[in-house]
C-alpha cells in the first residue's frame, strides 16, 4: 500500500504544483482587522483560496469565523491534526523577482515569499490527505488539514481554535525541519525594568550581565545545559521605554531541564532592586524518541528519503508550543537553512513532491 500511496502522490504532481502557485501569489502579511477578517484582507484571501482548493478536492471544510480553517477527511471525534499557516513574514527589500510573483525557475525551483514557511508545505499536506482519499483507504481516525493564519504574529488562531474545537490526539506541523523533531526548547522574554532613580543600577547590570556577558547566560547563573537540547541561548536585545520606567528585553531560548520560575528568580537574585518580569512564556514541547507518533513519522521519512531518520531537537519555536500532542516534521531538508525569511525565500518542486509523499505515508501510519 505504501508504493500505492507514493505513486498517487506523484500522479498528482501537476495540480499540486498549480495550486501551491494560487496560494503563494496571495499577499498574506497581516493587516488592518476586518469584520470576519481577524488578520486583514489578504491573510482572509490565502484562507478562503486553500479552503476553495479543498472544497473542490472533495474534503469536508470549516472556516471557523476566519481565525482558522480545516479539511477533513473520515468520520470520528478522536482526530489527527495536521497544522500549518498562510500568514507569512513582510517581504523587505533583495528580491530578485517580484515576492508574490510565483516565480519558477528552469531548474524547478519556486521563488515566493510563504513558498517554504510556509503555504508550500501546508498544501503538500492537503495533497497528501488527497492521495490517501482517491485511493480510498479506510482511516481509522478522521485526519484534518489546519490552515493557520497567526503564527508568525502571535498563534491567536490556535488560542482561537482551541477555544472552539478539541485538539487533535495526535500529529504534526510542518514548519520546521526534518528529521522529525521529538523536542523544542522553552522560549520566553524577561523584561528588566526600572524607574529614573536606579538608572546607574539598571545600565550596570545591562552591560555587565548582557552585552558583555556570553549569550548562554552564565554571569547570571542561567548557563542551563542537557545533552538533548544543547545550552541555554538569550538574545533578542530590546532598550524601551514604557511610561517612567526603563525597560530592557531579552529573549530565552531554554532546555528542559529547567523551568522558567527557576530562570526567573536566578535571575532577580542578580538583578537587586532591579524589576524582573516575565513577559511571554511557552514552556519546552518533549516527546519519548521512542513513542507511536515519533516512531511512525521516523519510518515514513525514511521509507522515502532513504536517509537517516533519528529524531531531533529544534531551538525553534513552532505551533507545537500550543496545539497538544503534535510535533515539528519537515519541511527542510537537512543541509537547508535560512531560507524562510529571507528574501528569494525559495522551495524546491522536488522537495514538495517529496514532502508529500513523506506526509502522505505519515497519515497513513498514524491513522491506517
């Protein structure tokens, strides 16, 4: 059944590429909140057009009042979860076609901004779930598609959808890299605060503690390290001002092996008089390498790429934070990196055909 579900995929080829092309060419950078449009017009397009393509592909879909969409396919109330988003990042300047253009190139190589982060991959999804319903397969548990449109500005579609819908039993995110990714660390902003009277205090312990410090944290005491996701890492350096106070943020990237209450006040014990606030928080995503949804992910990637499956750990941040029971799974191939912000970002025809195959052997073993 495997080889089935790979060749249909590859039947599919034309129409998958023609519709990613649809969706791409949309500017879906967030804008002015509309009525029944939450995150613009254009974010509200990109939604209505992967729901359109699904609705024509014969999935079940819902549109849940703009924040979030789904494609079905099977019956049941326990459901894998497959979510990806068609928001993306602005464009800014160094591209050398125009950014929502589409563009492909001789060698099969699209260039558009949301080609990699993520449209492209999201809609490989969709056809994955497509082969695996032209071939019919009894599934069971029902698999849904989420089309996101928040999560490079804040994931209020996930608190959204949570808020209307069950979370899925299990599943994943393409929005990271492969092999599949068993772990993400913490990440969290710390805001050192102070008003006129400590300016000298606040600078001092700035300077002392971040500039001049390593970025792992170690004046401070927060130097925390476990063999699975590496050594703690700050960054994201902000000076404001908010009202009378002075205010400086910083960004953690943080392992397992410690929690955010402990980061805190190892850190207030340096900082003095000074205010230390917790700004956002999401805590580390941990899954056994060894467990059913990891293990199948494992073999799916594998069975197609012939390459080294063993699970990962990422220092990013993805929907896996939020949504219970899923984990980062592609679309990067090793060796790809820095692709997804840039300017020219860009996605291989190969490398989504492949992903779809990949993903479409994923929703088989998770839910045949």
């Amino acid at each position: 059944m495997e080889q089935k579900i790979i060749a249909q995929v590859e039947s599919n080829r034309d129409s998958m590429i023609e519709d990613i092309l649809k969706v791409v060419r949309i500017d879906s950078v967030e804008s002015e909140a509309l009525p029944g449009k939450p995150f613009g017009e254009g974010v509200a397009a990109a939604l209505d057009m992967a729901l359109s393509i699904a609705d024509t592909l014969g999935f079940e879909t819902k549109n849940i009042d703009g924040y979030m969409g789904y494609a079905q396919y099977g019956e049941g109330e326990d459901y894998v979860g497959i979510i990806g988003h068609l928001d993306v990042v602005p464009v800014g300047d160094g591209w050398k076609q125009p950014p929502f253009s589409g563009y492909v190139d001789e060698n099969g190589r699209i260039f558009s901004r949301g080609i990699l982060d993520n449209k492209g991959p999201v809609m490989s999804c969709l056809y994955a779930l497509y082969a695996i319903k032209q071939l019919q397969i009894k599934l069971s548990k029902p698999v849904r598609i989420l089309f996101g449109t928040d999560e490079e500005t804040g994931f209020k579609d996930l608190e959204y959808y949570l808020s209307k819908e069950k979370p899925p039993v299990m599943g994943w995110t393409p929005d990271c890299k492969y092999p599949v990714v068993y772990g993400e660390r913490g990440r969290a902003t710390v805001m050192i605060s102070t008003d006129d009277t400590q300016m000298k205090e606040f600078f001092d312990f700035v300077n002392t503690y971040f500039l001049q410090s390593k970025d792992n944290g170690d004046r401070l005491g927060i130097n925390f390290e476990d063999k699975e996701f590496g050594v703690m890492q700050m960054r994201g350096y902000k000076l404001h001002k908010e009202e009378n106070k002075v205010c400086f943020d910083v960004t953690l990237s943080y392992p397992g092996v410690v929690t955010i209450d402990e980061i805190i006040t190892q850190i207030q014990s340096k900082a003095g008089n000074l205010e230390v606030s917790l700004t956002s928080n999401m805590n580390p995503v941990h899954f056994e390498k060894d467990c059913f949804m990891v293990k199948c992910l494992q073999d799916a990637y594998e069975e197609v790429t012939g390459m080294d499956g063993t699970p990962v750990t990422t220092t990013g941040g993805t929907y896996a934070k939020m949504m219970p029971n899923i984990v980062p799974f592609g679309p990067s191939f090793p060796g790809q990196k820095g692709i997804g912000h840039n300017p020219n970002e860009w996605m291989d025809i190969e490398d989504l055909m492949t992903n779809a195959k990949i993903y479409a052997l994923g929703i088989y073993k998770l839910a045949k």
